[in-house]
C-alpha cells in the first residue's frame, strides 16, 4: 500500500479539547510531521474544523481513533495525496464551473 502524505478531514468536534490540544495529540502520531487544524463554523455545543495532515506515512486509522478519542468525529475525507511526493491538485475545465 502506497504512503499517505496528505489528509485533509472534516471533523465535528466538541469545544474541549481546544484546537491546540487536539493538534498537538495529532502531530505526535508516526509519520505525522504537520497539522492545522482551523475551524470554520461553532455552535452551542460543537465545532466543525477542517484538519490538515502532512506527513511522510500517515496512518488514517490512528489519525480517526486519536479523532474519536476527544469526541469527534470524520464527517468526510476531503484529499488525500498518496505515493512517493506531494503533488498539489491540477486546475481542469471542470474548475471553472465552480
């Protein structure tokens, strides 16, 4: 199975842990080397939070578990870069629709 380089997540969180927390938990996981972590919506009780990971193996199950752990959860796996290196998304047609 090839390396995963890059995740990004959209998570629904609880206020507690803060960002902080969470990140700093997040970045100590193998193969992890960087997160952010940046919320784009908060309500009485939850936040919705856009998590970035890099790194040069990065394991989704551990990243989910770690998630789950502070009471959050994976709304959606929204990139992923896998392989050797990172490469970033290619503009298309289809882009200029949006």
């Amino acid at each position: 199975m090839g390396k995963i380089r890059r995740l990004v997540l959209d998570v629904l969180k609880p206020h507690e842990p803060t960002i902080i927390e969470l990140a700093s938990q997040l970045s100590e996981l193998d193969g992890v080397e960087a997160v952010n972590i940046s919320i784009y919506e908060i309500d009485l009780r939850v936040e919705n939070a856009k998590i970035t990971i890099e790194g040069d193996n990065i394991n989704y199950e551990i990243v989910d578990y770690v998630i789950q752990e502070n009471g959050g959860t994976v709304h959606s796996i929204d990139e992923v870069v896998a392989g050797k290196m990172i490469i970033e998304d290619a503009e298309t047609p289809q882009d200029a629709l949006r």
